[in-house]
RNA sequence: UCCUGAGUAGCUCAGCUGGUUAGAGCACCUGACUGUUAAUCAGGGGGUCCGGGGUUCGAAUCCCCGCUCAGGAGCCA
C-alpha cells in the first residue's frame, strides 16, 4: 500500500501547467485558461492567463504573430476562455519570473461584460457572485490552503493510527441539546435534524476501532450574524478510547502544530498573495500555552476585565465573577498577550454540555478543554474527556430535560465495557480563516451559507 | 433575536442646512501607443436616486412604514 502512487496523467492529452512552467524553460508549450487581466500598448499585448494552478504573462508581439492573432488578442475580455501557444521565457519583468511568447491564441468563448471588475467591489455583490469570485487571486489563493489544511488533517490521522468513520448528518435528536437545529420531516418517522456534530456517533466507532475521526458538515441554525460564523461549516472530530484530557490536549496540540507547519511549508506562493505574516506562524511550536478556567478568572480580575450586563438599557460593569463563560471580550483580552495558542481547561460544569466527565477532585468541574488561536483568530477547537459513568451520564440527560429514549444507544456505550474516553472537534473553516488572515470566515468556504444567504 | 449603520449608473462612491437639466472614477464602445501590471491620452453611450406613503411651491436630500444588506452582541467550531 504504502508503494502506490496515484497516477492518470497519462491518460490525458499533453497540455501544460502554469505552476510546471519551470520545467519548460525555451520550450513551446500549450496553455488552457482564462484571460485574468489583459493591458496594452500598440503593437505589444500582456495578457494575464490563468489556468486553475496559476497566473503567468503572455506576450504577444505584432511582429510575431499573424494579423488576426494579434487582433483577437487586442480584443480579448477578462475572463474569456483560451488556449495559448508559445515558449517559455524566464524574465525578470514578469510577476512569476517566467513569461510566454505568443505563437498562437485560440478563442473557446469571448466573454462578455464580466462583473468583477479590477476595480474594488463591496461584500455583497462579492457574495452575491461567489460563483465567480473564486477565480480572483486571494480566493484562489484561500481555496489552496484550504485544501492544504483538510489534507493536513487527514494525512495527521490516517498516519497516526486513526480511521476514519463518517457519522450520519440526518439525526433523530440534538447532540448537545443546546444550539437551535435544522429541521426536516424524515418519512413516517418524524422530525429529523441535521447534525450539529458528529460527536455522539464519534465516541461509538472510538468503541468499535479505538482512534477513529469524523469529518464532515455540521449545521447550526443560530441566527448568528458576526465574521465567525456560519450555519453550514465542516468539522473534524477525533474520539480516541482510553485518552484521558491531558491526551486529549496534548493531540489537540499536536495536529495544530502540525497543520499550520504544512501550510508553511506546501503554501508559501499562496500565503504571500494573501500578504499574510509568515513568522508569527513560525512561532506556532509545542508547548502551547495552557490555563486553567480559574487562573483565567483571576487573570481577568487582576486585569481589570470586567463583565459587562445590560440591566435595562444600562451597562454595568462588575468584576468577573466565577463561573459565568467567558465572551468575546474576555477571550481577546486574555489571546492579545500570547503569540501562540492557548489551551483553557477545566471550565465550571453548568456552562458547559451534559456529556462531559466531572472533575473526580472537584465536582463544579467538568474535564473540557477549548483552544484559542492567537491573532483574534478565537475558538478553534471544543473539546472533552466524556462522562464514561452509565448513571451519572444518564442523570445529566435527566437534568438537562432532554429525550432518555433518544439516548438509549449512547447510554449503551457506558453499559457495555466502558472506558475513559475523550475528543474534541476542531473547525475547519475557522482554522483556515485564521492561517489566512482571512476578515471573514465567509472568504473560507467555497460557497457560504450565512442566515441571510443561501444563493449561490 | 437585540443594538448600530447603509441602499444614487454594471461596480465603488460624491451629491452640504431641500432649489430648477443628478456627478466622478472604473467597466463597456471608437481611436493612438513595443514593456503593461487597477497602463495612459482623446471621444462616446449609460439612471425606477431600494419600495410605498407624507410634509413642501419644490424631495436623492426632511418624517413614517416596509424591504434588502452590512457590522457587533448572545450562542458556539
């Protein structure tokens, strides 16, 4: 297994790559894309062609070129499809150090009045043409390192023991219980709803394989409107028998570490488009930073970072009291001292969900762990070791008011040899957006769905 | 859901305390140019001022209602 490589190139006809042009130097190649920006003087064109892996500068010389050549190229829009013949050149005046010089240009379609122009745009006529969008250079470029981090994560697990096991998206009930859900009507059985995590399913198949993740959809049908999140976002959740939190802490840590330095080292041209700051990646190396909720607290208080209430139209501001979840505010305030991540654990039970295991040395605790990213990049990962007790799982379910019946199965889990067990799920879209330097989670994800857009 | 703000040309915006024929840049069309990078220069076409109601001699401008969108809060990944 581990000697097959993938290949079909072979099978297709030998067209050329932008991003392989360096292996071409002084050859004629064929190129397939698009017109991304086309300028002129006389009898000199630069056309700007992109074909999905890249951007090269194509010149076309009046001299060079036959007179209808030369015209269709005068005459090109941005966004028409063509395929260009010529050879590579390196040369220092171009953006990508290598240029083409025309031989041939043949036209597949002439485009007409392309909205995006090169001039800026607002958000929402960007989203209102996501569809074409994706073809300008910094969503090119968020796509790429998109595709790098999920490819991380999967190469993270598959080579270290973990199997992947798909949890269902149509479920009979909430996995927390908490969040608002989508909901639909499923046959003769009822109301269906799409899940939310694939958490609940996770801990089953960690029973059945041991170290297994999920890795798919989730939706929240909150009516959040801010830049971090969306209803339908993707999530990897690795359950793993036997970890403890601290195992969970230290995996969370690992596969941090370890998606960001990929992205270093397989993104370079991407981040550089996306003017991001490379070495404050750099600085993302094991240890994290680690608090316990309560050092949190008092951190807050010794710093003045009071909890803000709104008691009839007033704000009020008073001391961080114990116990209460931390909010934006606090999150930022306690982030804007660290240039790495910092793992919170060891939270007030009541603030966090009904599976997580209690502290045995303190029972106001649960063994939950969340990871904030620095530069205001916020929550990236939520995480736990499970309440592994069939009564003391069960009563949690019985007080938070929520269906034992729909339960059952779960409650099977600590029937039938049951083991301390943890997980935690880390999110993909606010991971990229904060390895980007993205503004909005909605730049993150190919086509977003946020409360008040679902086209296209 | 709550709070705040915005809607004028295909796009981004200007348009003052109400005033007569509503403007700019880009995009588009025509022409000039052998090194452009959001090229430059000359010329041209392009408007339901978000919708409805009101105040007024007169409304893009002021008031009310609605619609659409954005930012923030809470919830969380």
């Amino acid at each position: 297994m581990s000697e097959f490589q993938p290949s079909v190139t072979s099978r297709y006809k030998t067209y050329h790559y932008i991003e392989n042009l360096s292996q071409y130097v002084g050859q004629e190649v064929t190129l397939r894309g698009w017109v991304y920006h086309r300028t002129g003087k006389g009898k000199l064109q630069f056309i700007q062609l992109r074909d999905g892996t890249g951007v090269v500068q194509c010149v076309v010389f009046k001299g060079n070129v036959s007179e209808e050549v030369f015209n269709l190229a005068k005459d090109l829009t941005q966004e028409s499809s063509v395929i260009i013949k010529g050879s590579v050149r390196e040369d220092p005046r171009s953006p990508s150090g290598y240029e083409i010089d025309v031989s041939d240009i043949k036209l597949v379609q002439l485009t007409k009045d392309y909205p995006i122009t090169p001039k800026e745009h607002g958000d929402s006529f960007l989203l209102e043409h996501r569809h074409l969008w994706l073809r300008s250079s910094k969503q090119h470029a968020i796509m790429r390192v998109r595709a790098a981090v999920v490819k991380a994560i999967r190469d993270f697990f598959d080579g270290n023991g973990f199997k992947l096991m798909d949890s269902p998206i149509l479920t009979p009930n909430a996995c927390e219980g908490t969040t608002t859900l989508f909901e639909t009507q499923y046959f003769d059985l009822g109301k269906a709803y799409l899940s939310q995590s694939g958490q609940l399913y996770a801990e089953a198949s960690a029973m059945a394989l041991g170290k297994v993740y999920t890795f798919g959809p989730v939706f929240r049908a909150e009516l959040s409107k801010t830049r971090k999140h969306l209803t339908e976002f993707w999530m990897v959740e690795p359950e793993m028998a036997y970890f403890d939190l601290e195992d969970d802490m230290d995996l969370a840590e690992d596969l941090v570490e370890y998606i960001v330095h990929y992205v270093l080292k397989t993104c370079q041209k991407e981040l550089q488009t996306l003017e991001r700051d490379t070495t404050k990646l750099e600085k993302v190396r094991r240890p994290f930073y680690r608090m316990t909720y309560t050092e949190a607290v008092e951190w807050l208080n010794k710093n003045n970072i009071p909890l803000i209430r709104k008691v009839g139209g007033q704000e009020i501001a008073e001391p961080f009291p114990w116990g209460e979840d931390f909010g934006a505010v606090q999150e930022e305030a306690i982030m804007e001292q660290f240039d790495k991540p910092c793992i919170i654990h060891h939270y007030p039970a009541k603030v966090k969900a009904f599976y997580m295991k209690r502290d045995p040395e303190n029972p106001e605790l649960v063994l939950a762990m969340d990871m904030l990213a620095p530069e205001k990049g916020g929550e990236i990962i939520g995480g736990s070791q499970r309440e592994d007790d069939y009564e003391a799982l069960k009563q949690r379910i019985i007080d938070e008011n929520l269906p034992l019946d729909a339960f059952q199965w779960y409650l099977d889990l600590r029937k039938y040899g049951s083991v301390p067990h943890s997980g935690f799920g880390l999110g993909i879209e606010r991971t990229v957006k904060w390895i980007t330097g993205a503004k909005h989670i909605r730049e993150v994800i190919p086509f977003p769905r946020m409360i008040y857009r679902i086209v296209p």
